[in-house]
C-alpha cells in the first residue's frame, strides 16, 4: 500500500461510526517507514489528522491548554511529538536510559541524548499543497510540466499568514512590529499565524520535534512530503526550502537545511467544495478514539484541553528531562552539555529556551527570510508561553498514554 492509501484507510476506520467528523477538506498523516528491518513491520502510520482552521484571538490560553493551530499537517506534526515523548518514555521506565530498546525508533547516543535511528524515516502526507506559498500560485490540478513561468515575481516565495476564522493566507505586512500583542489581539486584532508552507520551511531547517525536544532529541527531519493534489515541484520546492537557500547562514550541527523529497500520490484527491468543517480530527498510534478539537476554541468540544496542547508536552518533557541523559548543544562557536535548572515555576518560555542550537538555527531561519526581502516571521504574542506546568504529578501513564 502506498503512503497515501495507509493514512486514507487508517482514517476511514477510525471514523467509521463517526460520519459527523469524518468530513474533511485536508487530510495529513505522518507515516514511518524501516529500512534493515528483518521481522516486523516494514511501515507504520503514527498519525492521522484533518483540519483546515485556527483558533480566534479571544480563545488564546494563557496556560497553554489550546492549540493554535489545527491546519492537519500542523496537527500531525504535534502527533508526531506525542509519539517521539512516548518512545522516550519507554527509556524513562527502563533499568538503564542508555541502554539501546531494540523495538524504539529512537536510540541513546554516547554522548547523552537521543536520535531518531537511522534506518527510521518520517513521511508526510498531506491531501494537498500546503497553504500559502506552496499553493497560492498553482490552485488547480494540471497535467503540464511544471515549470514556474514567472519565477522571479516579486510576490514568489513570500512569508504569508493564515487569517483568524478564515480559509485563505495574506503577505505579511513589511513593518517591523512582528510580535502581536496580547491586548491588542483580545480588543479584536486579527490573530495571525504562519502559513503551513512556511512552517513546513522551518521544519526543513529546524525538524519536526521542537524546541523542548531538542534538548534530549537531535533533530528529526522530515525525508518526503506526499501530496495527494496540487503538487506543483517548482512552486513547492521553492516552498520549502529553495526561497531561503542563497540567503541561509550555516546552522549550527546537527541542524541543516533538509532539501524534502516531495512525491505525488497515485490517486488524485478530489476537490471538495463543501465549507471546511472547524474541527480537527487528531489521532496518533495506539490511541483507541481519535480527539476531536474544535478548532475556534483549540480545545476538545468538553472544554478540556487536547493532548497535543503545549500545556500537555511541557508536563512530559518535565517528567523526562529530570530521568533521561540531555542531549549537549551546540551554541555559536561551541558544544555545551546543558545543566537542568529548577523545573518549579520554570516558564514553557523559558524550557524552549534550554536548546540553544535550536534557537539559533530558528534565528538563523528567520534571518534568511529577511535577507531574501521575502518578511518578517510573525510572532504571537509573548504571554502565550508564559506558563508553567500545572500537570507536575499527573500520572505518567495516563501523560504518555
Ligand atoms: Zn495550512
């Protein structure tokens, strides 16, 4: 089975008895696949997502209890981030964290922390393009080779965002105030959020397990992006990673700018012109039901928060980072071994801020962007990750589960 019929069919029979939820305008999944495995499996899908909507400024939790974003590839990314928090898991409860778990995609390095092994890969597969800059110049299917005919427009390669409540991206505007603010945002100022095409650049650049993870996980790239439609190669490379390739200053190692093998799926997806549902399906492995998050709120439709929120991956990262061995980091000229401060009261700011390779090489993202006069990354406002963790003694099987 190809990559896009194992995430169609894992998602037809989780919403089988579902048929409010199974509509869909985007559907994601990440899958793994395993070279040199002699038993087992040789490919799993680890996640299966929807999802076309952000959450509106008035839901942004100062707790960190909604998710911003429930675009499926973004959702499916933070499904990802489950699974790789439960492979290290398994090492938090084992005898010896440093000792190799044959059945993990993950393994202990030498020198402390982990990496994704080499014979795992990460596949995304998305139903279509990604919006913003990898779909807003070719919208329809087309059977010509697919050659941008003005590749030097102004417009090519430009930063966009996602509107609040809409379905759409915009430029981002060229002033030189980049963080929102939280009080503007509250009194009715748009909340803007990245387009997917510039996150999945920055996945490219920085990897897929974000900055709490980097400090016990190298970086964990993606090897191809699957698109069911609208793959146009020149405008979705250029999407992820040609736009800021002249203009990328060396990132720190193991950080490097990962060129995404991108594939078109055998069967075309169909367009569907029914309104975007504004929920997100969201499942990841092993989970019995997948949650449905409605995407204005960020939140499940209880009100309780969804397990891919930052509220719930600060909690495990807290739980690990106290058992396992950290991964050192590189900085500007040299390699550190991090020290742990005292975890009470420390801020998720603050915890993003432990992986100073990560930082940089995001900095150093940002920077291409700028210096290719393609705009400023659009930040959302800093009180957004002023919080600490409020699940310090959650059940750590139930914060793994
Ligand atoms: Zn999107």
């Amino acid at each position: 089975m190809t990559r896009q019929e194992l995430v169609n069919e894992k998602f037809n029979d989780l919403m089988k008895d579902d048929i409010v939820h199974s509509k869909r305008k985007v559907l994601a999944g990440i899958v793994l696949t395993y070279n040199n495995r002699p038993e087992g499996a040789k490919v799993r899908v680890i996640a299966v997502t929807t999802g076309t909507k952000c959450v509106s400024g008035e839901h942004m939790s100062e707790r960190g209890r909604a998710v911003n974003d429930c675009h499926a590839e973004v959702c499916a990314r933070r499904a990802l981030q489950r699974h790789l928090y439960r492979q290290l898991y398994q090492y938090a409860r084992s005898a010896d964290p440093t000792k190799l778990i044959p059945t993990s995609d993950i393994e202990p390095l030498p020198g402390g922390g982990y990496a994704l092994r080499k014979h795992v890969q990460v596949h995304l597969y998305v139903s279509t393009a990604p919006c913003g800059d990898g779909r807003i110049f070719s919208p329809h299917e087309t059977s010509e080779p697919a050659l941008d005919r003005h590749p030097n427009r102004l417009a090519r390669g430009q930063l966009r965002t996602k509107i609040e409540s809409g379905e759409g991206t915009i430029p981002v505007k060229n002033s030189s105030n980049t963080v929102q603010t939280w009080d503007g945002v509250m009194q009715g100022e748009r909340l803007l959020t990245m387009s997917c095409s510039d996150k999945a650049a920055r996945w490219c650049c920085v990897g897929l397990q974000g900055a709490l993870l980097a400090l016990l996980l190298r970086p964990v790239y993606p090897r191809a992006l699957v698109l069911g439609s609208l793959l146009h190669p020149a405008h979705t490379s250029r999407a992820l990673y040609g736009r800021i390739e002249g203009s990328l200053t060396a990132l720190p190692p193991p950080y490097a700018l990962h060129r995404v093998m991108l594939a078109r799926a055998a069967s075309a997806e169909v367009r569907s012109p029914a309104r975007a549902p504004s929920f997100s399906v969201a499942w990841c492995e092993n989970d019995t039901v997948p949650e449905i998050i409605n995407a204005t709120t960020g939140k499940l439709e209880s009100g309780q928060p969804s397990l891919l929120c930052k509220q719930s991956m600060f909690a495990r990262w807290q739980y690990l980072v106290k058992r396992l061995p950290l991964l050192p980091q590189s900085t500007e000229c040299t390699t550190v071994t991090p020290t742990l401060p005292q975890l009470d009261g420390l801020l998720y700011q603050e915890a993003k801020q432990l992986s100073p390779g990560y930082q940089l090489a995001k900095q150093r993202l940002i920077e291409a962007f700028d210096k290719a006069k393609l705009g400023k990354w659009v930040k959302k406002p800093l009180e957004q990750d002023q919080f600490i963790c409020e699940l310090t003694d959650a059940d750590p099987e139930l914060l793994f589960a």
